[in-house]
DNA sequence: TGTCGTATGTGACGAAGTCACAAAGCACTG
DNA sequence: CAGTGCTTTGTGACTTCGTCACATACGACA
C-alpha cells in the first residue's frame, strides 16, 4: 500500500480544520493495520476515535455457535459507528472489527476527541452524522433479520455487491455472513437461482446473468 | 395523571442547568399525549428532542406482515435514541414510537437542541451516554433475534418482564411482539413450559412457577 | 342466558437452521 | 502428472420456526 494522500482520500479532514482551528493530526496518531487485523472485540474498551484513510473495516457479530453477520463496513474518510458509542458511553464492545484490507487510520485519544467535541461544531456534526446514519442502519438490519426472507435478501446481497460486470467473488460461507444465516442455507437458495438461470457459479465467484429477475425478487422500487 | 414535579422524575434535568447557565425547559414546551398515541412513524422526521418526565415509550418496528419487534421502551428521564440519531443525521425515523401510558415529556426544538449540546459538556454527555447505551442494547438485539432460539428468549422475556410476584401480564400475542415473532410461536412454547411446570397461565395473564428452571433455560450465568 | 369480541389451541405445510458426511475443485509437491 | 491436503460445495434427514386456516374457549355485558 502506498503513502495516500490524505487529503484526497479524506477530504472532510482538511475541511474541518479551520474550524478546530489545527491540524487535526495533532495530538494524534496514524495507525497502519494488515489486512485481517482484528482491531477490536468484544469485552474490549476502545481507547482512541478512529477515522479511516484508507482501507476498509468490517464489523460483525459472531455467535456462540459460530455463526456470523457482518452488521456495516467502514470505509476510506468514515469513522466507525461502534467505536463512537463506546467512546461516548464509556462501554464495551459488542461485536468485532475486522481490517477487510491494509489499513490506515487517524487515531484521536479520548482526551483529544472529547476537545474537538466541545471546540469544533464541524466536527460534531461530523461524527454525529455518521454515527447516526449508522444507527439508522442497524434499525433496517434488524427488520430484514427479523422479517424478511432469505431468498430476497440474498437477492439484494448479490445485486449490492457485484462489480461492474455483475460478478460477485464470494464464497457461500461469506455471503452466509454477510446475511447471518447458515452456509447450506445459501448452498440451496443459490442452486435455485441457478436452476432459474438467474446466476451462474463456479468455485468462489457467482455471475448474474439475470439482473432484472433479481431485482424483481429483491422487490426493486 | 398529577401534574409531576419533574425535578422527581428528571432528577438529571436541574443538575443540567448550572452548566446550561438557564432553565432548560426555556424555549420548550411540556407536551402531554395520552396512552395509545402513536408519537412518530416511518417516513417522519423529529422536529424536536423529547426527554420524558412520565410514562413509557415503546419504540418498535413493524413489518410488511404485521408482525412487531419491540427494540426498547423510553421511561422517565431518559430520551429516545431514534430522535436523537434522526434529529442529527437530518433523516426520517425507520420505527415507531407508541406512548404505553400517558406520557408528558419536554420537547426541546432543533435549534435549541443543537445550541445546548455546543453550550454544555454535561448536556452532551447526558444525550449520548444515554444514545449509546441504546445502541450498544440494538447489537443485542441482532445478536439474539439473528442467532438465539425463541425458547431461550422467551424464557429470558418471561423473567425480565415478571413483576414482584412472578407474574406476567401480556396476552401471547404481546409477548411475539416483544420477540419478533408470531403468536402462535409463543403459543406452543408456553404450552410447553406449561407441560413441564414452568409456569401456569390464564388468560392475559403468566405466572412463573419454577423461576430456576426458567433461569437455567435463559442461560443464566 | 345469549352474544360478541378477544384470546388461545391446533393441524398442515413451507421456510430456515443443524448435523453429518460425501464429493469436487484447486494448489502444491515430489 | 499422480498424490496429498485443504477449501469449497452438495445433499439427505431432521428440528425449529413461521404461516394459514380454522376451531374453541373465555369473559364482559346486555
């Protein structure tokens, strides 16, 4: 990974700081992270804010039985929702972060985050905008979790994250996670679709070939 | 409903208003709404920041399919994570708020709000300790209707929302509200717990005979 | 005592999760 | 290129959960 340019990869940085009135680095440090670092867990405190520079994190819950759900990522000039509100209420993790890729972070200590909290107005509504954004987030993960089937939800899964060619390089254990659900249970939803010949697969990659069908399943507005 | 001394039941509000430099109700209003109201729904936006003086809030989400999840309630001296994260990420509200009782609670417009979190480090640690609190139990909330068996939560449920004497007061179909899932679910689990002396049931209302059993099955650590 | 609205019971079935393996696919090695 | 080992995918049997369509049962009140 080479040296970003920080300012263009984070541009509301540099934004923000006329505002706190310094560099917003001072005080704190840039934080480099391999790929699959776990940056933080459960039972864990969080001791500093982190705004991402570059590179993405993935936050997810793991169950007592292994299964997993990948809840939000946290990408280049964002900053991690979770962190934010055990930063703010002094509590624990609940769930684990994950570097899905090489990572650079600013990290702002407490003390630090807590002055530009009450200095800077940008910077508040910085932070509190994507804390929110998150937290609205959750609220329609918990309604698909709770309401909504697996076939459809998988469908939005594919549709959101295939590249431009409409490929998807995922296996069926990671699109389980991503949707919280059980491998098999993807193993067969995914042969269904196969069966309609809305996809194609092979080992560790899906094709869309039928984008509209899907999005008809996925209930496209 | 009295008219409440609101230094009682906000014991937090008077201790705000040293740092505050006022009286915090300034510029608000007391609103009271009556059991059964439905305060805000999807598609809405908050126009104010409400800290309740009386009552319950039940905050919940509802489905394509009628089916309900009940994500937390707002009692006395506490204000709704959803207003708050809405009212700073400039968005509309994802669930339903329902007044479980009569309720009276202060609404504190935007601009006021917002002039208050800069004026007050104690303000602002008031309204996000208590943000974050919520969101830390939303985690929760994925994690057990995403991973957990309904037996369990329901045992957990059960416990949680006894009185003094064991005894609950929801009809089945209340209780599949709490969890996120259907009344019949709820029928065939009580019928079991019933089964093996658990619990004794009439209608609209449960009571809990062997409290340990429960514990044991909600995993009580 | 009848009537009506709400609450609960139940069978059948489909959808989803679990378990235990089997069978490919792929990389690496000798 | 055959063999070996790891990962990914396939599959059947079974349990749990959600849905649908009713049937009962209870309780308040005329």
């Amino acid at each position: 990974m080479s040296t970003p340019d920080w300012t263009v990869h984070f541009p509301g940085l540099r934004k923000l700081e006329p505002s706190i009135g310094r560099p917003l680095v001072e005080n704190s440090k840039v934080v480099k992270l391999a790929a699959g670092t776990r940056i933080f867990g459960p039972g864990q405190s969080p001791e500093a804010y982190l705004l991402l520079l570059d590179g993405t994190v993935r936050v997810q819950q793991v169950s007592e039985t292994g299964r997993e759900i990948v809840l939000y990522r946290v990408s280049a000039g964002e900053s991690c929702a979770l962190t934010t509100a055990c930063l703010m209420g002094y509590e624990e993790y609940q769930a684990e972060g994950v570097a899905e890729t090489d990572v650079q972070a600013v990290a702002i200590p407490r003390t630090t985050f807590d002055e530009l909290i009450a200095r800077s107005a940008e910077f508040r509504r910085f932070v509190f905008t994507a804390f929110s954004m998150r937290v609205t987030n959750l609220f329609k993960i918990i309604d698909e979790v709770a309401f909504s089937r697996v076939d459809i939800r998988l469908a939005q899964k594919l549709l959101e994250l295939a590249d431009s060619q409409g490929r998807v390089a995922l296996t069926h254990q990671q699109l389980a996670s991503e949707l919280g659900t059980a491998r098999e249970v993807i193993s067969r939803q995914l042969h269904e679709f196969q069966r309609r010949n809305w996809i194609s697969a092979t080992r560790g990659e899906i094709s869309l070939v039928s984008i509209k069908d899907l999005q008809k399943l996925a209930g496209a507005p």
